[in-house]
C-alpha cells in the first residue's frame, strides 16, 4: 500500500516538473527572411527580457531558421533585434514568451543608412590610401570607432587642433568618459599635418557622400551559425571592462580601464558587484588594464596612471596595493601590465614602466621596485614598450614589445634580457598566453598575424588572419589547441586551428571594442569571454560544435 | 659577388621602417633611426660542404649582457639589425645553432670600408653531428 501510493506520488512530482518546465526555460523559434534574399542565412537575432541585463543571440541558418536554446529564456516580454549589414529589422521588434513555444516570422527590410553599420574593418576595406597611410588609424581605434572619423567634416588644416587636443587623452579614454594625461605630451607635428591631410580625404569635407565605395564583409555562413552569444550590459556606460576571466565559481571578473573598481558578475543572474580600488594620485586618470592570477588565485591589476600594483584577495576580498614611490613617480608613470604567475617561486611579480619603456619587478617582502631596461643594447632610434607579459615556472618573464617586433626574455635570476625579433618585420606584437608545453602565443597586432614562439626550440610560427584589417588584440590557446582572438575593429570572434588552418569568424551582435580573451576550458564545448570595452558589456560566446 | 649589394639593400629598408611606441598617442611612425645605432650584422649560415643552412638559430651576444636571437632563412642569411652606438661593434660575438649540428667555425669578415656604420658580415659553419 505504501509503495503505491509512493508510485503515485513519483508521478504526480514528475508531472508537476513536466508541468513546470515551460515556465523555467521557453523555446523561441522562427525564420528570417526579406524581399531581397527571401530566406537569410547568418542574421543574428537577439532577444533581451524588458527590465533584465541580459541579451541572447542567435544565428540563422541555411534555411533562415533561428532557434534559442531551451532554458536560455523564460516568459516575459522581450525586445527582438537583429544583426545583418545592409538591413534593418522590419518586425516584430518584441515577442511576448508565455507558457507555450513561439515560433516568428522576423522580416527585414534595406537599410537607408549602410554607411552606420560597417565595422573599422570594413571602413578600413573601403576607404583608399596606402597600408602607411592607413596604419595611425589603428591608433583610433582605441577610444573610438572610426565612424566618428569618416562622419566628420573637418579639412586638413581644421583636422590638426582635433587631432593634437586628442593626443592630451590619456589612453584609458572612452566616448562616455575622457580623461586627460597630467604629463604634457609631446606632438610630432608633421605627422600630425601628414595624417590630418590623409584622414580629410576620407571623411565628409569635399561634400555630402564618400568618394568610395563602401565595402562590406560577407554574413556569417555555416558553421559560423552555430553559435550562442550572451551579452551582459553593465550598469553604467563608463565601466569599460579590459581584461576578463572567470573563477572556479563560474563567476567573471574584470578590470575596469575607466572607472576605479574592480568587477565581479554573475552570469547566472547578470548580478555586478564592483570592488573600489584604492586612489593613489588623486586627479590623475583612472582605471585599470591588466587582471592576472598569481600562483595563489588572487587577482592582480596593473593600476595604470594611478602608478602601481593592487592583489585582490579572492577570500577576504580587500586589496593590497602597492604603489610606486620616488622621483621615478612623475606624472607620466603607468603601469598597464603586471605578471605575477609564477610570485610562489621568488617572490617576485613583472611589471612594467610604459613612459620609459621599462620593465620592473616587484620584490613582495619589501615592496621596492627594481628597473630593468631590456632594450638598453639595442638602437636607441627605434620606440620599444614592453606589453603583453607571461611568466614561466621559474619565474622567467616573457614580454612583447608592442612598439617595435619582438619577444622579449628576462631571466629572473640574472636580469639578463634576450631579444627576439619577429619574422614579419614591424609586427608589434600585443597580448600574450604561455600554454602548459612553453609555447607562447600571441597577437600580431599591425600585421594581422596570430604567432607562436616555442620558448623551447626558440622558433616563431605565423598565420594570417582570415579578414585584413582585423589588427587581433589578443589570442588564447583552448584545451583542444584551438586558437581564439578578437580585437577592436571587425566585431568579430575568430576561432582558428593552426595544425589545419581552418577558421572560423563569429560575427557579435553590436559594435565590440575587445582586448584581452579568455577561454573557460572547464566547460564542453568551451566558452569565450571578453569585454566589450567601449560597449560597457561583457560577452560570451558559445560554439555549439 | 652581389650577394653583399643586395643584402645592404635589405637591410638598408629594414632600417628605414619605423614604429611606435605604447601608451601615448604619437599618430604614426615617430622614430629616429640610424643617429643612435651601432651596424648591423648579418651573414650566412652553411654547412661543412658550403652549402646553405635555413632555420639555424644565431645569436648574436652582447659582452655587457643581452643578446639578440634571429634564425637563417632558406638560403642561410641571417640579420640582426644592429645594436646601440655605445656598444663596441667587436663586443659582440656571433654564435649559431641547429639540432643535429655543431658549431665548426665563426668567420668575421674584415670591414673594407673602414667605415664604422657598415653593416658587420659574420659568416658561421656548422657541422653535421
């Protein structure tokens, strides 16, 4: 008797789950389709819950046919919107989600305004002029699109005050927040004029459209459709998240290249917490660039203008810093990096002087900085800045020198520096991961490259990225050896396998500004992250193969 | 004969392009080149029969400490483009590596010129293991 009714209550619990299913995740299908093209592969459609931080995008496929996965959405009333250049969506732009599945019928129609929906990469394909008069644009690309550029309507000789008031920014600058430089800056003003008179050639001064035609990138095709991208919006437009990475937890942390904290989210919820780090230099800018792990999980951020180092303690949750002290602590100090990795071995973290070109290194018992010039041997004429860092077991540094075309090496115990110029000539190479075999790879920022330097054989592999004017920022190195870059110009995740060459390219679904790239590998298939720097969200993205 | 016009060509073009440094806005190519540089050096990479060896690693080490690394391409030049005028050009010292072969011999060759920016050609041999 008992055993029966226990039957019965199994299946009345099971029915009631079934039951309830619908209402913990909702299943939103549908096509798309225009008069144009009838039935659209490669649209994004992008769902986003009226109220909710969250927006979820999916791809069309072959067929035009979209589908979010089941318990991505539940019900409410959710703004729709798409992604696919030369359209704009016609309808529906919202969908009620309710107990039962909803399949839509999304319509686009020819946008009248083409010229909003181009990438950098795509102004960069479009616009004329040579790879040297072209290359300071990537510069731009920093604090702004280039639509800001080829929409203004300034002459060569009106171009020259903008561009020198620009050159007083300081790098961790925004559209929504500028923050001046304390140090003057020196301009060189023939290639101020020079660049001025390029970029009057390429904007609305000589009339009402450009002189060019404009050049689009193909919609995502195949296996580029199968993806699931989520955006997590941040709840102000001046959080500018740099470098991003996830923790045990499945929570994601980021430094914050604009505001003073550190950021916590919970993709789970889309719930923020942000940590205020301490000011250092009260009236020198803000903000914060490189978020790194030491050997015992905390986290660490290279401070920037405030000049010097903050760890986070994961547990406790308060910061250390360490700042800089003496004469060397002028108004031009920065730290952008900091590699504390491999600090159990010596006690000691990398860091960098960006004004002097500099390398230093943090000795934890005392907190003095030691300096270190690595390019102390070489030419004097040439510019140097040592960037992207990784530290191996033995707390050797290596370091790019995103100004010039090398792979530096620091040995941590002599302080000794070896140089290894890149095979492709004025590569400035970027960011940096070394996997568990030494090999270190990197981005090749001004020569559209993504390279590996063996630190074993001492030798450089190279490959092309699939789109020009990609310039990638970063790269990071799955668990299957699968290869994962983004930047600030094509709006575009690329996913690469160097034993094959086959590429894969994931259009996002708005403009995105990326940097540093991080792949949760505890997950299958793995999952990028990164954030959207000048969009205040952090994305992820999920391949589904 | 014209290996050496050309390579000075090369290396001539190299010297000339220019970068940038991080973390300031400069708007393009703001370098000084050659004012402050010491030559370069360059040379080939062959084996014990003379002929070319790409892909060896060469060294090219700094007597004060440092040292650039630069690999032989396909037809066993190397180059390095040079090193700050305060380093005594006779201060550094050319090694080259491969897997599966041993250093044989390091050749400086004598500067005909006598003049101090010319590029400095050191030729190295290896040898089979």
């Amino acid at each position: 008797m008992n055993r029966a009714r226990c039957v019965v209550a199994a299946i009345a619990l099971l029915f009631a789950y079934l039951q309830a299913l619908p209402a913990l995740g909702q299943t939103l299908t549908g096509t798309v389709s225009s008069a144009a093209e009838r039935a659209m592969e490669g649209v994004l459609v992008s769902a986003q819950k009226v109220g909710s931080p969250i927006t979820v995008t999916v791809v069309s496929d072959a067929q035009g046919r979209f589908q979010f996965p089941d318990g991505r959405l539940s019900s409410g009333n959710y703004a729709l919107r798409i992604r696919a250049t030369g359209y704009d969506l016609a309808g529906p732009k919202t969908v009620e989600l309710g107990a039962t599945p909803i399949d839509v019928v999304v319509k686009l129609a020819k946008t009248a305004d083409l010229a909003a929906q181009l990438t950098n990469t795509e102004w960069l394909m479009s616009m004329p002029g040579t790879a040297e008069q072209k290359r300071p644009l990537m510069e731009c690309m920093s604090c702004h699109t280039l639509q800001r550029i080829v929409h203004s309507t300034f002459n060569a000789e009106q171009f020259v005050p903008v561009l020198e008031r620009m050159a007083g920014y300081a790098n961790n600058t925004i559209q929504a927040r500028v923050q001046m430089r304390v140090a003057p800056v020196k301009i060189n003003t023939a290639i101020v004029a020079k660049l001025a008179a390029y970029l009057a050639t390429i904007n609305l001064s000589s009339g009402p459209v450009w002189n060019y035609q404009l050049k689009t990138l193909p919609r995502p095709k195949g296996r580029a459709t199968h993806v699931v991208i989520t955006e997590f919006d941040l709840p102000r437009q001046t959080i500018a998240p740099h470098d991003v990475r996830t923790d045990r937890n499945g929570n994601v942390w980021y430094s914050d290249f604009v505001e003073n904290f550190l950021g916590e989210l919970d993709p789970k919820t889309g719930t923020l917490k942000e940590y205020p780090i301490p000011v250092l230099k009260p009236g020198f800018p803000t903000g914060s660039l490189d978020l790194e792990p030491d050997a015992a999980g905390n986290l660490w951020l290279a401070m920037m203008f405030q000049a010097g180092l903050a760890r986070f303690d994961m547990e406790n949750k308060t910061f250390q810093v360490f700042p800089l002290d003496g004469a060397a602590n002028d108004a031009a100090m920065q730290q952008s990096m900091v590699m504390p990795r491999s600090d159990d071995v010596d006690g000691k973290v990398w860091t960098n002087d960006v004004a002097r070109h500099a390398i230093m290194r943090l000795d934890l018992k005392t907190g003095e900085y030691r300096r270190i010039d690595p390019f102390e041997f070489l030419p004097h004429g040439r510019e140097h800045a040592p960037y992207g860092m990784a530290a191996d077991a033995r707390n050797n540094l290596y370091f790019m020198d995103f100004g010039d075309e090398n792979i530096g090496r620091v040995d941590a115990e002599t302080g000794a520096t070896t140089i290894f110029p890149t095979p492709t000539p004025n590569s400035r190479p970027r960011r940096t991961m070394l996997d568990a075999q030494g090999r270190l790879w990197f981005a090749e920022f001004a020569a559209d490259k993504l390279a590996m330097f063996d630190t074993k054989a001492e030798t450089f592999k190279e490959w092309n990225v699939p789109t020009p004017y990609t310039y990638p920022y970063d790269v990071f190195c799955d668990r299957h050896g699968e290869l994962w870059s983004a930047g600030m110009a094509s709006d575009r995740v690329l996913r690469f396998d160097p034993q094959s060459g086959r590429s894969v390219e994931y259009l996002l679904p708005r403009p995105a500004n990326i940097r540093r790239v991080f792949v949760d590998n505890s997950t299958d298939p793995v999952k990028f992250w990164a954030g959207n720097n000048h969009g205040a969200e952090i994305l992820r993205l999920e391949p589904l193969d | 004969m014209w290996r050496r016009p050309i390579l000075l060509v090369a290396l001539t073009l190299a010297g000339l392009t220019a970068s940038r440094a991080g973390g300031q806005m400069t708007f393009g190519d703001d370098t000084n080149t050659s004012a402050n540089d010491g030559p370069p050096f360059f040379g080939f990479v062959r084996d014990a029969d003379g002929a070319a060896v790409g892909d060896a690693r060469v060294t090219a080490t700094v007597k004060s400490g440092g040292a650039v690394v630069t690999t032989s391409n396909s037809i066993g030049v190397y180059k390095v483009a040079g090193f700050a005028k305060s380093i005594n050009p006779d201060d550094i010292a050319i090694s080259c590596a491969k897997d599966g072969y041993k250093q044989a011999n390091v050749m400086r060759r004598p500067n005909g010129s006598g003049d101090m920016k010319d590029p400095i050609e050191v030729d190295c041999v290896l040898q089979k293991e």
